[in-house]
C-alpha cells in the first residue's frame, strides 16, 4: 500500500509540473534576402527551439512587400502572441506597426534589419556598414586600386542594402581610380538580377567588376552573361557565404564568384534571446554577428568545417528525433503505469467497498424480493383495474354520445308540433306557452350541441373548416340576432370597429358559437339599461384581428376570472348556473384557429373578453381550408332562437294551398322512432300519399314493391342503416330516379358528405323545422316533374346507348327502352311485355318506372314513337301512306291514319301535302 501511495503521490505531481509548465506562441514576419538564407536561418532557429518545447513558432513572409507584412504583423497582435520577432521589408514603412506591438507589451526582436525608432527589446544581425567597408577594402586590393565597378543592389529601402552601400563607397572613397560606374536593382532575387544585369552591362562593357550584395544576386549576373567573353573576365563578389550545394561557398570554390563575405543568419542566437525575454533572463539588446571574408585562400577550410556542421546538425536531429521518441515511450508508459497503480488502488477501493456492501445487501436482499414481490402483485392488480376503469369510460363516453344524439329526435317532436301550433290562430296565452316550450327546446338543443363539441374536442376530432370572410360584418350579423333582446331590456348594444373591413381565414360556424357564447354571458350579467360593447381593432403587431366583448355587468371574482375557461366549472355564488362549457369550448375553438383569448373582469365593473384571429393563411394546414360555398339560411344563427323565441309574434296562420282531391304523389317515410314517423305520416298525409317502414330491409322492399315518387329515410336504422338503402336505391334501375332525403342526428361535415357520396338528394340534420321539410319534399318532387319535361323533349329513336354511372341509370333505362322500341317497330305485335322481358324487369316496374321519368305508360310510349316515325317518314320519303303504315308497324293503313289524325290534328295525306317546315306542334 505504501508503494502505491507514493506512485499515486509522484502521478499527481508530475501532472501538476505538467499543468505549471507554460507554452509561449512566438510570431515571426520576415522578408528575407533570399530562399537560401532564409531556409538555412529557418533551420538553425528549428535546431534551437527544438531543446526548448515550450517554444511554438509561427513563421509568415511577406515576400518583400511592406503591405503584407504589415497586415502580418497586426494579426499577430491581434493573437497576442507572447513574442514577435520581425525582419523588416524596409524600415520606413514597417516602423509604425512595430512601435505599435511594442507599446502593447508584446516583445520585439528585430533581425538583419532595423527600424527608424528605439521601440523593440533587441536586434540580432551582423553589422552591415562593415561587411559592406570590408568588401570595399577587398575590392581595392583586388583590383590593386584601379577599375570600375557595377554594384547590385539588394531592396533599395532595406537597412542591410544601404549600410552595405554606404560601407562599400566609404572604403573605396580613398581610390579615386576605383569608381561605381552603374547599378542593378536586383531586389535580392536570382532572376531579377539575371533578368537586368545585360542592360546595364551593355553599357559599361569595359567594368572590371560586379558586387553584388547577397551571392545569389551575384550567381544571377554571372550566368546572365553565358556565350559572352565578358563572362571569364569580369570578377564577381557577393554576400552570404551559405553552405550547401548553391551557398556562396561552393560558388567561391567552383570559381564562379572571386569571393563572398560571410553574413551569418543568427537563428540560433535568435531562439536564445526569445527564450531569455519570455524567462525574464538577462539580454543584450543589441546583438552583433561577427563576419569574414572567404576566396579561394580559405574556402576549403571553411567548406570542410561547413559540411562537418551539416553532418552534425543531421546527426543531432537523428538524435533528437530518437530522443523525442523515448520521450514519447517513456510518457506512454509512465501513463500507462499511473492508470494501472490508479486503476489496482480503485479496485482494492471497491473490492473492499463490494465486501462490505454484499454482507448489507444481503441482508436487505429478502425483504426487497419480498417488497418487490407485493409491488408486482399491486402493479398488477392496477394494470386490472385500467383496463377495467378503460372499459368502463369507453362505455360511459359511447353512451354519452349516443344518448346526446338520441336527444336531437324527441327535441324534434317537440319543436315540430309547437312550430305548427305557432303558425295557427291559437290564443296569446297559448301562444306564449308555445313559445316557451321553443325556447327552452332551442335552449336544450344549444346545450346538446355543446356536448357534442365537446366531445369531438376531447377525441381530437373537431376540425377547422376555414374560408375567407370579411369579419366585420360577420360580427355585424351575429350581434343584429341580440338587437331585439338588447331593446327589450333597455341595454345598448353596439359594434365599434377600427376596421371598414378586413378579410380574415376562420370557420364560421365556430367563431358564430364564440361570439353568441360571449354575447349570452353578456347579456345574462348584465342589469338592464346596462351597456355591452364589441370593439374590432388590429393587434399592435398588426399580425392579429382582436374582437373584444365587453360589458357593465356584476363582473367576476378574481378566483371566477382564474377558472373561466375550466371545463365545467360554475362559480359557486352563480344564480344562474350553467354547464360551463360555453367558454371551455370558445377557448377550444380558437386555439383550433391558432389564436387567443383572455379575460379582464372586476367584481361590479363590468367584464372583457378578448380574442385574437391571426391574419393571413400561412399558420393554416391544407386541409383546415375549403372552398366557400353558399347555401341558403346558412348564415342565419342557430341559437338566436334561444334569445329571441319569446319576442316572436306570429299573427298569421300558415298559408292554405288547396288540397287537391286526388294525391298524385305517394312518399315512403323509413325510421325506426315510431314517434317521429307516426308525426311525418301524419303532417305529410295532408299532401301525399304516405307509406311508413320501421327498418331498413323492409324500407327497402317497400322502395321496390311500390315505387314512390320521393323516399324519406333515416341514418341510423336497425338491418340496414340509411347510407346503406340510399345506395341500394340509386344502383338500382327501378328506383334509382327517386330522390332521398336522408334524416340524422350526425351534423358534422364528414357525415354530410358520406350521404351526399352515397347519393342521397338531401340531408337534414335533427333537429328540423317539418316546414323547411315540406318546402323541400314539395322542390324535389317539382323538379323530378321537370325531368319529365326533359327525358319527353330528348327521346329519340337513336338506337346508341351510354354507359351508366349510378347517376345516370334513368338516362340508361330511357335509352334501352328507346333502343328496343326501334328495333321492334315494325312488329305490330309488339308489347310492354315484351319490352319489359328484354329490359329483364317486370311489367309493372317498367310501367311505375315509365310513368315516374315520362307521365305516361309504355304502350303509349310505343304508339307515339311510331307515329313520330312516320312523321319523319312523311317528310323525307317517297314511300306512299300504306307502306309507311306498315313499316312503322300499324296492323292496318286505316288504324294508322285514324291514330296519325289523333295525334297530330291532321290526317297523313294532309300532313305529306303541307310545305316543310311548316309542321305543326305536338300535342
């Protein structure tokens, strides 16, 4: 243990050392003389800083250009790095910005070049002004105080190339015979040197020598002038003294260049006074590097001392690069030991930690099999008691709906027999009996469609049907339904709009029960000669409609105002309670149309309700929108009788029509509620003909046997429901020319639809107003007696049938009569029997069939035919009357002629000689 716990004690100091030791970022901008120089700078300051890793190094060039280096040296301050080093393109124009790192904290080294300020820490680089004088002294000696000279200049603005120049003409100031007869700008480049040097030399072809101030400035003059005799003549001296394959010394050595004067790059004494300013260690701030001059005396010593250090710098960066590798092997596995002396004290921890916790688990082990087992045998037995409580509020929810749907039937019982009593002369006490028992049959059926609504909302059923209404005035008939209540109790209503008008995406239906609910509240705390208001502005967003109802009344309680859109929720002190779904559902539906509403109120000040319409359709899903379509009284509140039923006054009776002595038309009524089908027999039998069915299938047999002109039927019937039998009778060519008025309780859209897809003519949702009915019987019997009208003007003997579609079966039947008839026409045997046996139908159903689409029987059907036949006959042939007679197929000429002469006023031989054109009209 105790070794352990000095491993674990030598880990985390270590970890601590390696915390405490701290990375210095160094930023270095340079704008050397050349590739050679610079690499071999780069690779003595890469030698240095590789015994000093905390050292990282940031290299960027220039490339001889002071805006670059600029922005360089600016995004190194902008890092913050800890050191910058700088090799200026020129002074002048590189001096601002290192000032300006400098007064920031950040230490500067300068290197090869000055600037034309005292702000930086220190300055590495050899003496300029004295190469260039030692070069002039070597040139003098050379050319043994006689010749001329075309010097090569390095950056014209840079310290190096000045102080070179200036040291140069200083020495050879004492030699008058020694003059500078012209200048290169070789910018410290090769190529521009070879590129410019022919020019110049072409004018001063009698020079002695070129200097040239870096060696490869030198190499680019000699080998500009290759082919030319010059070349051997003239003598060439450079700066630098590189080793290497291109260095100054294999030039010197190859004969190329007569001498070169070591300039030494300074990299490593570069890294060594970073690293003393970052440790706070003492330096120099100025740094000169000593230099020589090296021809063919002394090249080879130099070379050889040159290569020996090459070959040690390659030795020691193997070395190095083996070191770091041990390093790297030593801290893997000096990690790996750690973790595995952390990981075996972890596990003596647990191990002893699991002795102790196995005794104590353990022990707890049987109570917690114990515990768990009664807790399985709880859980199950609540598992037992969901589903049944599941069960259970699915029969309770499907008894509720069922039930609220079995309301709408005796509701129309009850306001059917009161609207008839209404609309007699009965006595005013009677009368406003009458009225009551609407008012509150109107109030019952309000609270059944509450629960209806609520309902669909709570199974996530109600759907929006949005289409596009001005609202102001959709609020503007919604509130004229209150104007007769509001007179009668003395209490101004009006509406205050912002807006002349303003489109806006909702469901009518829905945001008419959000405004009667609002409204009903109103009115309802409201004293009389009290004030209720409706105020429609836009939101200060401008994205919203807001429709505010406000009014004078008693006001709510705080606690009232908290819960007023709780489901169910009365106020306790409420008179007049109530189910408290008007406003559970007005919220409902305008969350359904992606809006609010909220609730202002103080107790005997009035209250506020707000709720806001989004505007636009982009919060709208496709399928919430539907086309607007306009039906007659669709607009017309359903609840306003609630309000207004006891200020009706209905003086007049129902008008009397005269009752035909004959009923023409016979009408099937199938429902299963005798009530209500003993009440439809008995209001329709003043009309119609009326036979009553009480189930599905022998509804539909009766469809069959009898044939009716209109059938009645509701939706949910025992055997065979109303969708059911409408679609039977509307495939079925015998009945398929009857309109169906299908009954229901189910009111909403979808419902709506599955009649009218099933082929139903009407819907009519309970409960119903039995005139409306009437009206509406009376409209599809006269439009079926239209179509009489227009299946006799499109008879033709065209033998072409069509193929049906459920809804074209009577066109269907029309056509294969036709077609028969005109196939047969010659035969004077031919019958409606024989018709009806090649239609495969009964006689009597032909007829009944025949007499409902065209008013009259088949026979007759047959006899007209062949006389409009013989019509055309008459017109358009040279056939003579006895032919005709026979080819349309009377038994005789004479029967023909007396038939023809009944028919059209005139007999055949008058009819031929009258001109064309000038037919008389059927009759």
């Amino acid at each position: 243990m105790a070794l352990l716990f000095l491993l674990l004690v030598s880990f985390l100091a270590s970890c601590r050392e390696a915390q405490e030791t701290k990375e210095f970022t160094i930023g270095f901008s340079q704008c050397t003389e050349g590739d050679a120089w610079r690499k071999a700078m780069h690779k003595e300051m890469a030698r240095e800083a590789s015994f000093h890793p905390e050292l990282s190094l940031q290299i960027k060039d220039a490339k001889n250009s002071n805006a670059t280096q600029i922005k360089q040296i600016r995004e190194f301050i902008n890092q913050k790095v800890d050191l910058l080093i700088v090799s200026p393109n020129e002074s002048e124009p590189i001096s601002g910005v290192v000032e300006e790192a400098f007064e920031k904290g950040i230490p500067v080294i300068l290197v090869d070049r000055k600037i034309n300020s005292s702000s930086y820490s220190a300055y590495v680089g050899a003496d300029n002004f004295q190469i260039g004088k030692l070069a002039g002294d070597y040139v003098v000696n050379l050319l043994k105080g006689k010749g001329k000279v075309i010097e090569v200049w390095g950056l014209e603005g840079s310290s190096p190339a000045i102080e070179r120049h200036k040291g140069f003409l200083e020495a050879v100031h004492k030699f008058p015979q020694v003059q500078v007869v012209a200048q290169v700008k070789g910018e410290w480049e090769k190529e521009i040197a070879k590129d410019r040097f022919p020019a110049v030399f072409k004018e001063h072809q009698d020079a002695d020598l070129v200097f040239a101030h870096n060696d490869v400035m030198a190499l680019g003059s000699f080998e500009s002038l290759n082919g030319f005799e010059a070349q051997s003549k003239l003598k060439f001296i450079g700066f630098d003294a590189l080793g290497g394959p291109n260095g100054g010394l294999q030039l010197v050595e190859d004969g190329i260049l007569d001498a070169t004067f070591l300039y030494p790059t300074g990299g490593e004494e570069i890294i060594q006074l970073a690293y003393n300013i970052l440790h706070n260690r003492p330096f120099k701030k100025e740094n000169i590097l000593n230099t020589t001059v090296i021809d063919e005396r002394n090249v080879h010593i130099l070379k050889q001392q040159t290569n020996k250090i090459i070959s040690q710098e390659e030795n020691i960066n193997r070395q190095q690069n083996k070191i770091n590798e041990q390093i790297k092997i030593y801290n893997n596995q000096r990690t790996l030991l750690y973790i595995l002396v952390f990981s075996l004290t972890v596990i003596i921890v647990l191990g002893a930690y699991a002795l102790y916790s196995l005794k104590v688990r353990h022990e707890t082990n049987r109570a917690l099999i114990a515990k768990n087992r009664e807790i399985l045998q709880q859980r199950n037995e609540i598992a037992e008691m969901a589903k049944k409580a599941e069960k259970a509020n699915e029969a309770k929810l499907k008894f509720f709906t069922n039930v609220s749907h079995e309301f709408r039937t005796p509701l129309t019982l009850i306001l059917g027999p009161v609207e008839d009593a209404l609309q007699s002369n009965i006595s005013l006490g009677l009368k406003k009996d009458m009225l009551l028992v609407r008012q509150n049959a109107l109030r019952l059926l309000k609270l059944v469609n509450q629960l209806m609504d609520f309902r669909k909302v709570e199974r996530k059923k109600m759907r929006l049907q949005a289409t596009e209404n001005e609202l102001v005035k959709f609020v503007e008939d919604v509130v004229q339904s209150f104007e007769r209540l509001a007179k009668k109790r003395h209490i101004q209503l009006k509406v205050i709009s912002r807006l002349k008008e303003i489109n806006v995406y909702f469901d009518k239906d829905k945001v008419d029960k959000i405004l009667f609910n609002l409204l009903s509240n109103s009115f309802k705390f409201t004293k009389e000669n009290g004030r209720v208001t409706l105020l429609i502005e836009l939101s200060d967003d401008r994205n919203h409609v807001l429709v505010t109802v406000e009014d004078n009344g008693k006001g709510m309680t705080p606690v009232q105002v908290a819960n007023a859109f709780d489901r169910f929720y009365t106020a306790e002190d409420n008179a007049s309670l109530g189910t408290g779904l008007g406003l559970a559902l007005s919220k409902e539906f305008i969350k359904l149309h992606h809006g609010e509403i909220s609730v202002v109120s103080k107790e005997r000040e009035g209250t506020r309700f707000t709720f806001s319409l989004p505007l636009g359709k982009e919060h709208l899903k496709e399928e919430e929108i539907v086309q607007e379509t306009t039906k007659a009284g669709q607009n017309a509140p359903l609840m306003a009788g609630v309000l207004d039923a006891d200020l009706e006054l209905h003086t007049g009776s129902l008008a009397q029509e005269d009752s035909p002595t004959v009923k023409e038309h016979t009408i099937l009524v199938i429902e299963d509620n005798k009530e209500l089908r003993e009440f439809l027999v008995s209001r329709l039998t003043a009309d119609f003909n009326v036979v009553d069915a009480p189930q599905g299938s022998f509804g539909l047999q009766q469809a069959f046997d009898i044939i009716p002109d209109l059938i009645i039927c509701d939706v949910n019937l025992p055997q065979k429901n109303g969708l059911e039998i409408t679609s039977a009778l509307k495939n079925d060519v015998r009945t398929s020319h009857i309109p169906v008025i299908l009954l229901t309780a189910k009111d909403s859209l979808e419902h709506k639809i599955d009649g009218i897809q099933a082929g139903a003519d009407l819907y009519v949702t309970k409960p119903f107003s039995f005139l409306y009915l009437l009206e509406r019987v009376k409209g599809l019997i006269r439009n079926r007696d239209l179509l009489k009208v227009y299946y006799n003007s499109a008879i033709s003997v065209d033998t072409k049938t069509q193929t049906a579609q459920p809804k074209q079966l009577d066109k269907k039947f029309i056509n294969e009569v036709a077609a028969l008839v005109d196939k047969n026409l010659q035969n004077p045997d031919l019958s409606a029997n024989d018709i009806a046996a090649g239609l495969g139908m009964s006689r009597v159903h032909v007829y009944r069939k025949m007499k409902a689409l065209l008013g009259y029987s088949l026979n007759d059907y047959i006899v007209n035919t062949r006389l409009k036949k013989a019509r055309h006959l008459l017109l358009n042939s040279q056939m003579n009357i006895s032919e005709i007679a026979y080819e349309v197929g009377f038994s005789s000429p004479a029967y023909f002629s007396t038939a023809f002469k009944n028919h059209f006023n005139m007999s055949p031989s008058e009819f031929k000689a009258s001109r064309p054109g000038k037919e008389k009209t059927q009759v």
